[in-house]
C-alpha cells in the first residue's frame, strides 16, 4: 500500500498518505455509524435479485470512481440488502455480532496479508494461531502441550479436515492410491441430527454420499448407540468398511449434544476413528460453568470449532484440532521445489492442512482473546446461556410448548393449542414470515423429530433481556394474526 509510481500513478492504487488516513476514516465511520444504528434497521431486506442486479448496472468497471463513492454505496448496500445478523434481534443461526476487537485483529491481517503457507514466511502470524489452537485444545481436555491444528474456512472445512485425517490412518494406502485399491467401501457414522456437510464431504472426498449412516436418534436427539451399534455390525456383514464415527456437541437445529463418552467407548471398542464436531457449542469450553455439557470431547481423536460462532469472530473462521500431529503431516505431506524450505522445529501450515495460500484467520481471534481474557469469554457465553434459559421460560408461559431439551442457548418451539402437529408447518413459516416482516427479530423453522417447530437461537453479544421480550410479544402478535387453519378442536390427527 505504499506510494506507488509509474503505471499505476493517479489511479486509486495510488493513495497517498493522506487519504489513506481519509479513507481508512470514513470506513470507521460507516463501522461505527452501522453498529450504533442497526438495532434501527429492519433485521430482514425485502429484496429480489432484480432490484440489487439494477443497482449494480451503474457499475460496468469502464472508468474509474472515486473511492469514497463507492465506499458509501458499497455499504449502503450492506446495510439495505443483509439479513442484519449484527442486530440484537437476530435470533438466528450461530452468526454471530462481531466483536469489534475481532474485526481490527482482522483488519491487521488484511493489511500486513502475512502468508501462512509456510513458516518461514510469517514465523509471527503462525505462532500466534498455534498458540491460539493449543489453547483451544487445551480447553476442551486434548492433551497438554500435544494439540496439533490449525485454522479453517469454517466448520465444513474442518470437518473435512477430519475426514481426510481419519481415512489416512484408518487406510494408509489411501494416501498413494486412492479409494480403489481397498478391499471394500469405506464409511462413516454421523447422527440424524448431525450437519449435513457430512454428504458434501462424502462426496468430495470421492466417498460418496451414501457413505454418510445418519443412525437414528432418541426422543431427546442423541444419537442412538444401539443403533450406531447395530449399524456398525450390519454394514461390517455387508463387507463394507466402518473408520469414523462423528459426535455432534451442539446440533444445528436443537443445540443437542451426543453423549460423547460413550461414543469414545463404542469407537474404541469398534477400532474406529472419533471425531467431534463442535462447530457451535465447542466454545462452551472456555466456561467452567459450561464445560461440563462438553464431557467426553477431551477423548476425540479431533474436533470442530468454529470462531466464527460462539466465539463472536468475522467469518471465516474455524477451527480444527486434534492430538494426533504426525496424522496431519501424513494426510496433507507435499514438498515442492520453490515453497521456502521447511524450518526445523516447526510446522509449515501448507503442508499439514487442506489450504495452501493462507491468510492469518487466526490473528482476530487472538487479539480479542488476549484483550478479553478467557474469563470474560466465559462471561459472555453464560449470559447468552441465561437468556436462552429466560427465552424458554417466557415462551412457555406464553403457551408455547418447547421440544428440545438443550444445555445451550437454542429454543425449538411449537404452538399445538390447536391440537395437532399436521398442517401446523404451514401455519409456524408464516408466523415467522409476520416476525421477519415486522422487522424487528429474526427466528427460523426447523422440525423436531419431524414435529415441525419456531427456532430461536441467541448468538448475539448485544442482545439483551429487552430483545427476548421484544421477540416473545412479537411471536404472540403474528401467533393471534395467524388462525389455525379451520375448526381447530375437531380437526383429525393426520400421520406423519
Ligand atoms: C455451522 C456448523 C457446521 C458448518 O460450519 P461452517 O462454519 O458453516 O462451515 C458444521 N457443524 C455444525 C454442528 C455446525 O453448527
């Protein structure tokens, strides 16, 4: 960014110090304008592709405009045209409100652009995310001074991280040779409830989705060991060829958790692979109170953790960890004749994970730890915890039933005042479209064991006791402009 001459001279690649500081200034402004205004703004846009495509004609990138035009319009259309996650009112899904300190840590390592591929590269950047993980790791019970891992894209990256590791150790000639050369088809063992980019991964890895068991669960969402056993059993008759068995700490829909030990007992036993994907909840880890709910994490070969949910950093920003350092090197192995050459004592990240280029994702998420220390991390997670408690508790003196059961922040609500669950899903989307319309929260659907439900989560730092109430006088408002369909009392059971 600095001054430049030539070619590039009086065009926008040209700042000069002052209006870099300019720039960099109206940019902060626009931040600061959005966080204090956005509790103002409609959660929802009401848009279609038409109208953002026709704003976007002006733009045919012909002649060149100046910046602080753009920068305002670009923002302009942030603030008209996103579902405003950074409102208090989003009760939504695990996006969370940045904390600002997560932005500028992100702003750094936008700035400095330090390259992580290898080592030698950005010895500061990659020592710092190490430290970061390994105090992840630490917290959630891997063993000391052993957590290997690195940063990812997301939770998806990550999980496919933890594919690939554990198809490496469970089959080692798949590294050389690929799926072909083994004697059967490998699969893997996720619940019902599970994150289904568990098929995405399947099938980029060549596994194929139906690789994917989504083994039942029981009425209260965990996964059912009996059948996971049974499952295991069948498809080892079968021929087929059982390596990784998935824990979910914290399920997308009803913030459900696996009951983890057992798992690692049932993969021990069966000589299989244990991941656990703790995308959302994994940061329930950083609180004494909390961590508890996470028991039997600290045995998983590896785990999930996104940052960019619970732990209120930009996306993207994920997590993978795992004890096992040496698997990572052998999955992800490459040497080539222009990287820099590998520093002895150290990791170079291109070569123990799936990116090559790198950014420093992890830099946000240090800086914010470090200036809010782990306890008040802790802080954080347990009010958004109680709030999710009061929310259970106000929805239920209002008449709504709640149907998961749940440690963590996320509530799964119906209405069957009108007796009967069929055609009720109808009747909830359009009780969250009027919630969505009148702009002031936002709530999802989702089904609970089929039943269909309302789903709230609190994922927002600024959210308050305010907000809760805000949203359970808004659910009864569209509940009262939303009948039942017809003669609710004489209306026939109908089977799912
Ligand atoms: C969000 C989520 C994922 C996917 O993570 P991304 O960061 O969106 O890629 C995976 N598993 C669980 C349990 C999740 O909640």
């Amino acid at each position: 960014m600095d001054g430049m001459d030539g070619s590039v001279a009086g065009t926008a690649f040209d700042l000069g110090p002052q209006e870099r500081r300019r720039l960099f200034g109206q940019v902060f402004d626009l931040v600061e304008e959005h966080a204090r205004g956005v509790r103002d703004l409609p959660v929802t846009p009401d848009v279609t592709p038409e109208t953002v495509r026709r704003h976007l004609e002006r733009y045919d990138f012909d002649g060149p405009l100046e910046p602080e035009g753009v920068l305002a319009d670009t923002a302009a259309m942030l603030r008209r045209w996103t579902v405003h996650t950074t409102h208090p009112g989003y009760f939504g899904l695990f996006n969370p409100n940045p904390a600002a300190l997560g932005v500028l840590g992100d702003l750094l390592a936008a700035a400095f652009n330090p390259q992580l591929a290898a080592w030698s590269h950005a010895p500061g950047a990659v020592e710092i995310e190490r430290h970061v993980t390994g105090f992840l790791g630490e917290r959630l019970g891997l063993p000391s001074g052993r957590v290997a891992g690195h940063f990812t894209s997301g939770g998806a990256e990550a999980n496919l991280t933890g594919v690939l590791l554990a198809l490496t150790r469970a089959f080692p000639q798949v590294g050389e040779d690929g799926l072909a050369a083994l004697p059967g088809r490998p699969v893997l063992y996720a619940s019902a409830e599970s994150h289904l980019a568990w098929l995405k991964i399947a099938h980029m890895c060549g596994l194929g989705r139906r690789a994917v068991r989504l083994v039942p669960v029981l009425p209260d969402l965990r996964m059912d060991l009996r059948a996971l056993t049974e499952r295991i059993a069948e498809d080892r008759r079968a021929g087929l060829l059982p390596f990784l068995v998935v824990g979910t700490a914290g399920t997308t829909s009803a913030g459900v958790i696996d009951p983890l030990g057992e798992l690692a007992d049932l993969a021990g036993a069966e000589g299989l692979r244990f991941h656990v994907d703790a995308a959302w909840a994994g940061a329930a880890a950083l609180s004494d109170r909390l961590r508890p709910v996470l028991a039997g994490i600290e045995r998983a070969d590896s785990v999930t953790l996104d940052a960019h949910k619970w732990l209120a950093m930009p996306m993207g920003a994920g997590t993978f960890l795992t004890r096992d350092a040496e698997g990572l090197l052998e999955t992800f192995r490459i040497t080539t004749a222009y990287m820099p050459a590998s520093t002895p004592g150290a990791v170079d990240p291109y070569a123990a994970s799936a990116q090559w280029s790198r950014r420093a994702i992890g830099l946000k998420l240090f800086v914010t730890l470090a200036a809010v220390g782990r306890a008040g991390y802790a802080r954080m997670i347990e009010r958004q915890t109680d709030l999710g408690d009061l929310l259970r508790r106000r929805l239920a003196d209002a008449g709504w039933r709640v149907l998961n059961r749940t440690p963590l922040p996320v509530v799964c609500f119906t209405d069957d005042a009108h007796g009967g669950e069929a055609g009720n899903a109808a009747r909830l989307e359009a009780v969250a479209e009027r919630v969505l319309r009148a702009g002031h929260a936002w709530i999802s659907t989702t089904a609970i064991a089929g039943t269909p439900a309302l789903r709230a989560c609190i994922t927002n730092l600024a959210t308050t006791e305010a907000d809760v109430e805000t949203l359970v006088t808004e659910l009864e408002s569209a509940r009262s402009q939303e009948p039942p369909p017809t003669a609710a009392p004489d209306r026939p059971h109908y089977a799912r």
